[in-house]
C-alpha cells in the first residue's frame, strides 16, 4: 500500500533521505525507527505529499503523491508528531469538520464519532472546546478524526506523546485490530519498546539511509545480538556509524596521495 523508490529529499548540501527504497504490504504494521535528524519525518511528509521530493516516487494505495495527490491522499491519514487542532471548535465540531475535508456524510460522521469516542474515552469532552484539553486528550482526540473516514493507510508520528499508560494501551489495540482488519499502518517513533511489541516489520534509517529491514528477529541477527531492540538498534546505528567514519577516513588518505 505504501511504496517507495529511490526516494530523496536534499536542502542544499544536507540529503535527509539519501535513495531510500520501501515496500509496506496492505495489513502491515510498520515501525520506522531512526536516531535525531536521520529524515524519519522528512519521509513521512514526502509520503503524504507534504514536501515534494528532489528525486525518486513515493506511491500511496497505488497513487503517485505528486501526480495525483487528491487520490493519494483520500487513502490515508496524517497524525504529525505535533497535531493541529482548531481551538474555538470543540470536540464534536472538530470531528464535523474532518468529516466535511473527506465529504462524509453527517449521519455516519455522527456515528463514527460516537463510537470513537467511546473507544477512546473522549465522550466526556463532545462539548469541550479544544483549546481546554490536555495534551493526552488532544492526542486521542486527533487519533479518532484519523480515523474517522476510515482509512486504508494511517501514518502516525510518534502516537504515545502525551499518553497515560492506560490510553496508550487502547491506541495499540486499535492500530492494531485496525491492522488485522487490513489497515496499513506506519508509525515512527523513538519508543523503541512499543515498536518491538506491536511492529510487523521494523525500518531503521540513519542519515537518510535504510540501514536496517525486518522483524525483531531478523535484525537480531543482522546486529548479531540477542537482547532487546534497544540493544539491537545501538548496535545497528554504531556499526552504520563506523563504516562511515572508517570510509570517510579512507578517502582522506586517498585524497592526499
């Protein structure tokens, strides 16, 4: 459902994604993992056609984002690291609102709503203003009108920011009945924990590179370690690290020969 190919974004001298190539199946749930800086959210903004690539394709439910944006884009939802809420509209208007942007209709934005309110235990805020509202309440709040058209694709930006460990628990166990039902999620985060519980399939990006590809096991094998994935990403990013410096090295002795 997400695909992409030779995908690269430069800003003068500095190439946050470097020909990165990815294939995320219908149903997936997949967790992009990477340090500070190594274009995990310059990728997810070329994905959903918020930045326009120097070079390569991103394609979303089969549509290229740059060529047929509107396409592309009614197939997915966006939830940023930092979600956007209009603060006059309360919660309820702010639900009506998303369903107006996908054309809904009002009966079944009503009913959707009410059904992901309860989910997410939002039915105590229909009338609050957003402005009132916690963070955590806000995250969830901005996860249900995600979800409202219901999506093929959801690409999420660090979805536990703000989040008692209770509402996380709900968000995992729906992104992932949502997965199972056939929803492609693709998430970031630095909580590597939560990737290496809920992840299909985990990416790990570095200086705008894909290092790393596969489930928790097959980069265990890949870093030749056993322990957690927080042992295996230091040792993957490490290891990226030193063959840069060993090259960059290398080619500075080639240089003064």
């Amino acid at each position: 459902m997400i695909r992409i190919q030779s995908l690269a974004k430069h800003f003068g001298s500095l190439h946050a994604v470097d020909g990165l190539d990815l294939h995320i199946p219908q149903g997936e749930f997949f967790a992009f993992l990477g340090p500070n800086a190594a274009g995990k959210t310059t990728t997810i903004k070329m994905i959903c056609g918020l930045l326009k690539p120097t070079s390569g394709v991103a394609l979303v439910g089969g549509f290229d984002v740059q060529r047929e944006p509107e396409k592309a884009k009614a197939q997915l939802a966006y939830v940023p690291d930092f979600p956007f809420i209009y603060d006059k509209l309360t919660s309820q208007e702010f639900m009506r609102f998303v369903g107006d942007v996908f054309r809904m209709d009002r009966k079944l934005v009503e009913r959707r709503t009410g059904e992901l309110f309860e989910t997410f235990h939002l039915t105590d805020y229909y009338q609050e203003l957003a402005e009132n509202l916690s963070h955590g309440t806000r995250q969830r709040l901005v996860i249900a009108s995600a979800l409202l058209h219901d999506p093929k694709i959801l690409v999420i930006d660090e979805p536990m920011v703000g989040l008692d460990p209770r509402h996380a628990r709900i968000v995992k166990q729906v992104l992932r009945e949502r997965a199972k039902n056939g929803m492609t999620v693709f998430f970031s985060t630095h909580q590597l924990a939560v990737a290496e519980e809920v992840a299909d399939r985990i990416g790990i990006i570095n200086r705008g590179k894909l290092i790393a590809l596969g489930n928790v096991e097959e980069l265990r094998t890949q870093a030749h370690e056993q322990g957690g994935l927080e042992k295996v990403f230091l040792s993957l990013v490490d290891a990226e690290e030193a063959l840069r410096e060993k090259a960059a090295a290398l080619d500075g002795i080639g240089g003064r020969d």
